[in-house]
C-alpha cells in the first residue's frame, strides 16, 4: 500500500487513509479497495495491464525535460496505441469502443487539486525551509503561519485565503551538498523602503533582472541613490513589472538613470502614444488670403546699415 494512499495498515482490510487520498477518492467518486501487503496475485489483472503498458510505452525508456513534456508524449503515444490494440470483449479496437461510448460519457470536471499541505512558520528573514531549502516569503508575513502547499514541481505559499507567492521546487536527494535559498526580491521591498542601505549587499537583490542592477549601479554612485533606487523598484507594486523593466532600459539608452525620467517614459509606456490631433477648422476671417513668401532681402537692408554705421 503506497504512502501517499495509506498512512496506517490496520488488521485485515482495515486502512488509516491519507486526508488528501480520500479528499482525491471524494472528488472523483469512487471507493478505495486496498489489497494486503506484499500480495500481488490479489490484483493480477491490474499487475499484468502494467506490465503490458510498460512492455509498451518505456522500452526503451524515453528521457523528457519535464513532467509537462512527459505528459504531452504520454497521452500522445496511449492515443496512438488505442488504434492499434484490441479491445479484448467487444469487437475492433479500443478506439472504436471509444466511439461509440463517447457519446454517452459525461464531461469531466474540474480537476482535482492535488498537493500536500504543511503549516510553516516563517522566519524573521522572511523564509521558510522545506526539504533542506529555503524559500521566500513577502516580508509583510515574517514571524506568521503560512500554509505551504507541496506539488511536484513547484510551492505555493498561502495565508488568509490568498495565494501569496510561488516558487519552482527544488529536488535534490543529494545530502552531499548545502541546502539552496531561493529568493524572489520583490518580497524584500518592504524592508529596504525602511531601510535603504539594505539594498547594496542584500543578498536576494542580486537576483534582479540586469537592466535594474545596472540602473543600481548608477545611482548608488550619488548621495541619495540608495533611496532613488528603492522607489524605482517600488514601482513593480503598482505597475507591471516588464512595463517598469523596458521603461528603465530605455532611460539607461538615453544615458538618462534618474527616478524622475524613468517616470516619465513609464506613463508613456503604459498610457500609450497620444492620439493624432485633429485639424482645427479655422473661421473664415482668420485663414490667409494668401501665403507669405520669404524675403531674405532685408538682410541686405541690415548690413548696410551695420556697414554704415
């Protein structure tokens, strides 16, 4: 009986179901039915069907970059074999089964949300730690609980009926190395809002995207920079983020680094060029009868007079 199924084997058929399992079981409907332990024969169809899946689908065994790769090609390769085994009751294949049953199928609902929970204490740092790595939480949430929810590939972090952050997981069963701290800066921008000096060698500012450590580099090199560069970055909390990213790379073109032109190119950029003004019918009293032409004989008439002079 896999862990992730059954915490606790009791007497005979007796099971300590996991929260989530029976959560899944509930959301799908259906009813769990656990063999003993170490007795396959009970379930021989289902150990001969994967035998036959994996005499299929993993010889050779195929690599993939991640799991969304993996199931692209999986549900690929198991409609291609419906074309191609028997169905074994009814005649033709299991895609002519398929078919004809279809039609009588019910629309799938939503899918069931599958992750473990934990509840995490975050640190006065603004971290949790989760498998020997540490993960960023915004600042705001230091010293509170948080609910870390565990996928396969990635945390998210919640607390008060809000998703506050999420982060790639790290899987490393290696004991050999140090543990990893995965920072996001943009959890940090409370602290150095109230303590500016926090920006030079904090350690997840190094994780900020080049054009920002190069506007950094610029303005810490004038008394105030510090603070100049914490409302710039302030500014990804109001705006979107690639907005203030392309409004800061065009300041570093222009050779102009300051809060105030950065500014200005971020309204243009997010209230978009202004509309061509429309001609202005003029009263008939105003327009001109006819056009000047340039008469550039009265600077003759000003040099001889300076000449004269």
């Amino acid at each position: 009986n896999m862990k992730t199924a059954v915490d606790r084997i009791g007497q005979g058929k007796v099971r300590q179901v996991n929260a989530r399992f029976a959560a899944m079981a509930s959301h799908y409907l259906f009813e769990t039915d656990f063999c003993n332990p170490a007795s396959g024969w009970e379930k021989g169809q289902v150990e001969k069907n994967v035998q036959d899946a994996r005499r299929r689908l993993w010889q050779p065994m195929p690599n993939f970059p991640d799991l969304d790769a993996l199931n692209a090609w999986l549900e690929e390769r198991c409609i291609a074999q419906w074309g191609e085994i028997q169905h074994g009751v009814l005649p033709g294949t299991v895609a002519d089964v398929h078919a004809v049953e279809i039609i009588s199928l019910m629309p799938m609902g939503r899918a069931f949300d599958g992750f473990v929970e934990h509840t995490k204490r975050v640190s006065p740092t603004c971290l949790i730690a989760f498998e020997r790595n540490r993960y960023s939480v915004p600042a705001s949430f230091a010293n509170r609980p948080v609910s870390l929810r565990v996928y396969p590939d990635r945390l998210v972090i919640a607390a008060e009926g809000q998703i506050l952050c999420e982060h790639n997981r790290i899987i490393d069963r290696s004991h050999q190395k140090p543990g990893q701290t995965i920072y996001d800066w943009r959890h940090y921008l409370a602290v150095v809002q109230r303590k500016p000096g926090a920006l030079r060698n904090g350690a997840p500012f190094l994780e900020m995207p080049e054009a920002f450590r190069q506007l950094q580099g610029h303005l810490l090199k004038r008394l105030g920079g510090d603070r100049e560069m914490v409302e710039i970055l302030a500014l990804v909390l109001q705006h979107n983020e690639q907005a203030v990213l392309s409004a800061v790379e065009l300041a570093l073109e222009a050779g102009v680094p300051t809060k105030t032109h950065i500014l200005n190119v971020l309204h243009r950029l997010i209230d978009g060029k202004a509309p061509p003004a429309s001609p202005i019918d003029a009263p008939q009293a105003l327009r001109l009868a006819q056009e000047p032409v340039a008469d550039v004989e009265r600077y003759d008439t000003l040099r001889a007079l300076r000449h004269a002079s």
